[in-house]
C-alpha cells in the first residue's frame, strides 16, 4: 500500500521519533510511505519527506498524526480512508479534528477517555501502544548489581528538575550523565542508555531504557511515577509514564528514595515487558489490521 503518515515536526523528539520508527517498520515490509510535515527537523533526512501539499499523491491510506496535519489532508483527499493517531491528552495539537474520521488510535487509557470526553464514538478507538524498535533498543551488556551509574533524558529546560536529579546522585554518590536538548543531544541514544544502570525520563525514554534492560524512573518536571516495578509499570502506562495522572511531585529526598529502590533483577523483566507490549512488530500489526478494516 500507499500510506501517507503525518507529523507537525520531525525533530528529535517523541512523536517524530514514534514516526521514524513506523516508517521503517512499514517500509521494511514492503509499503510505500510518505510524511507529510509543514515545519521539518532534524529526523526528515531519514524518511521521505514532502512539505507541500501539493507535491502529495493520492494515497490508499492517511495515517494522519497532529490535528492540523489532518485537517489539511482531509481538505486535500476527501475520499481516501483516515486514522488519526493521538498521542496525548495535553498537547493542543494531538487533539482529535472536528471532522469525524474513519477511525481512531489512541496510545494510552488517558488518550482514548479524552477522545470519548470530545465525542469520538468508543466504537472507532483502539489503544495501540508506543512502540520501539526492540531490535535496535536491546541490552548490549548487564547493569550492575549496586547502581553506579544514572542517565537523564530529558528535552525540558535545564530547570529545577536537573538540580534535583543532580543534587540526588551527588547524595548517593552515583555517576550522572545528561541528554536531551538542553544538554546535548545523543545521536547514538541505544548505546548511552546501556551505559546506564537506570534512566530517568518521561515517555518513549522510559520504553527505550526498559528495551535495553535499565531500570527506569518516572520523573520531570519535578513530577512523576517514580521508581517503575512491573506492578506500577501498568498504572504508569496509563498516561505514558509522564504522573499526570498520579500527580505525584517528587524533592531530592524523594527522589534519593526511588533510587534507593534499585533492583538489578529489573534487567530482564523490563526488557520481556517491552517485548511483550511495546514492540514496533506487534504494533504495526495492529494498526495494519485496522488499516484493512477501514480501507
């Protein structure tokens, strides 16, 4: 098939990366794809990429992501079948468009209630989860039996949450190392984060560093799940392992706390969860489903 996929930006961030990694999927199966991206970034050397509505051809399918990327391809192919992808409830443009489309994916519990609470028929959601590429996120090698070493991803100011972190490891006497805009991007993100025996982060970061075996920490913005067991990994999923819905704001003692809860047998339990639920695979087979359903 055609399949024309949108995003507002492709820079190196969480939905533009979720796109680059189902652009490879799909094309390694044998599908044609386009984005469609109005203001471009860092990711659209690696995808075909148009910027002009009217360089686009007529497609089988929109897989349309950021409400006015769907808008402007309804405008412009009326007829063609489209699923809109929403990825948040708090980003004004992950909102679902006031046109009704053929069907709806949502990548969390969150997600689909607020495309209820809008009007979207329940009928027309289905929850397919964030994904990664679980090839290229894997342990290259084991984590420590005592945390030593901690990675924050994180594309916020370098605000109050950093000195948090920072002023947490220096108590515990552990090595920090820093990604994310205000730090420094990594381009290499799978190898730094199997140099860390935990990460800190929000959303995809977290999914990533479970791929590959790390413990994980809800928490930026001085908010989060805190220290993710199996058991708090399927509330936190809920909202994509960002606290909004547990609204939980963490100091450096709390934080000092969650880290203290290190447990090197999340190596391979984190890792089996992402195959389990996360995997770009089993992902893009759900969507490829309802691709057929609706075309």
């Amino acid at each position: 098939m055609h399949i024309l996929t949108s995003s507002y930006t492709l820079d190196l961030a969480g939905v533009p990366t979720f796109t680059l990694t189902m652009y490879r999927e799909l094309l390694e199966r044998g599908h044609k794809v386009t984005v469609y991206c109005p203001m471009g970034g860092s990711l659209e050397r690696q995808m075909n990429v148009v910027s002009d509505l009217n360089e686009l051809s007529t497609p089988d399918v929109i897989l349309a992501q950021h409400t006015p990327c769907a808008i402007a391809l309804r405008d412009i192919f009326p007829d063609t079948p489209l699923l809109f992808y929403s990825h948040s409830i708090w980003i004004e443009i992950d909102q679902p468009p006031a046109f009704l489309a053929d069907g709806y994916l949502a990548i969390n519990e969150a997600v689909m209630e607020n495309l209820i609470n809008q009007g979207v028929p329940k009928s027309k959601i289905t929850i397919v989860r964030d994904f990664v590429d679980t090839a290229r996120f894997t342990p290259t090698q084991p984590i420590h039996s005592k945390l030593e070493h901690v990675l924050f991803i994180s594309n916020y100011k370098k605000w109050k949450n950093y000195f948090v972190v920072n002023g947490t490891c220096k108590k515990l006497g552990l090595n920090l190392k820093c990604c994310g805009s205000p730090y420094g991007r990594c381009r290499s993100i799978h190898e730094t984060i199997n140099e860390a025996d935990l990460v800190i982060s929000w959303g995809r970061g977290i999914l990533e560093a479970m791929a590959c075996g790390r413990a994980v920490v809800s928490f930026d913005k001085l908010m989060g799940d805190g220290y993710l067991t199996p058991t708090a990994y399927y509330e936190s999923r809920k909202d994509n392992f960002c606290g909004y819905l547990s609204k939980r704001t963490l100091t450096k003692d709390d934080l000092v706390g969650e880290l203290l809860k290190y447990d090197p047998g999340c190596f391979k339990v984190n890792r089996d969860l992402i195959l389990k639920y996360h995997d770009v695979k089993d992902g893009m087979d759900q969507i490829l489903e309802i691709i057929k359903k609706i075309c």
